[in-house]
C-alpha cells in the first residue's frame, strides 16, 4: 500500500472551520514497508497538484485530512516496484536478438514488425468506493518506462506519473460531481 487516499463530501455543520459543501476530503496514509524518500517525494507532489486544482475557479474543491472520514473513496497505493538496472541490460540482449530475428526473416517472410521490450517501475492501485455519485474503475497499475534509469530517477517518473494520474481523476471526479449536481438540480424543478 503505497498511499491510502480516502475522498469525502465534508459536512459543513459539523466541523469547527466552514468548508463548503462542494469539497471532497483526501486522506493520504503510507504503508510501513515504503521508504521515507519514495513518501516525501509523493507527499510534496500531492500537495502542489492539490494545492495548483484548488486554485482554479471550479465547483469541487479538494483537501487532506489527517483521517479517514465514513463516506469515502479509498484509493489503496501498494509498494513501488523499482527494475534494477540490470534488468535493463538483459532486455537490450532480447530487443537486439529480435531486431536480429526480424532481420534474418525478411528474405523468407513478411516481416514481424519488432516490439521492444521496456522495463517498467510499477505500483498498484486499488479503489474501494465509498461515495454514491462517483463511478469508478476498481484495480489498476501505474507504471513508467525505467530503461537505464537509477533508482531515484525512477522514483521521480513514477511519482510524476502517479500524479499525472491522480490528476485525471481529479478532473473526472469533477465532471462526475457537477453532473450530479445537474441532475439533483433536474429533479428539484
């Protein structure tokens, strides 16, 4: 679990600050087993793309809470998977010897066009819904090219990747909220 994020309408009356009625909570725990680099690294990187989505004028605003709140979407991050380098080495090996391959057929054959294999550094995703007018996707894997890259190179790819990706979720949680709210709307008139 690389990030427990946890997404709830907040309630205006209940809490001692007003916030809005329009605000999703976000929930941000790490697992034990991550290092503290790989979790400032994402931590710093959510908070800007929180902070610049919260900035523009729109009707669904987003803030962290330091715990989970009943009715919520729980996005479970598991631990990254970093390829070592050389891993890197082996699949050139592969790659030449299939370009090779792919070589040796064209006289005989039509051509295979050739398809390279990339190592990858991963981290999964899990989302358990919590609230009713979100649709969402349940399982899926974050992932970005580590082809001879160091392993603090890969950590920033894939954080940048895991935002970019929280990024389009955010956007789709918004355009799911406002028609939500045209249909509530449709069904008061």
């Amino acid at each position: 679990m690389f990030a427990l994020a946890a997404i709830a309408p907040a309630r205006a009356a209940s809490s001692a600050e007003d916030v809005p009625r329009d605000t999703l909570w976000l929930h941000v725990e790490w697992p034990s087993s991550c290092d503290e680099l790989a979790r400032s690294h994402f931590a710093s990187a959510l908070d800007s793309l929180i902070e610049q989505y919260n900035s523009n004028e729109r009707s669904l605003k987003f803030l962290r809470s330091e715990e989970p709140k009943p009715d919520a979407v729980n996005l479970k991050w598991g631990n990254p998977d970093y390829a070592p380098l050389r891993r890197s080495y082996w699949l050139t090996g592969m790659n030449v010897v299939l370009l090779g391959a792919n070589l040796l057929i064209l006289p005989y054959f039509i051509p295979i066009l050739p398809f390279y294999i990339i190592p990858i550094a991963r981290c999964d995703l899990e989302i358990n819904e919590g609230v009713d007018w979100l649709e969402l996707e349940q399982k899926q894997t974050i992932h970005c090219s580590a082809y001879f890259r160091s392993e603090a190179k890969q950590r920033a790819l894939l954080s940048a990747t895991m935002v970019n990706d929280l990024d389009s979720k955010l956007k789709k949680w918004q355009r799911q909220y406002q028609r939500n709210m045209k249909r509530k709307l449709r069904k008061t008139q």
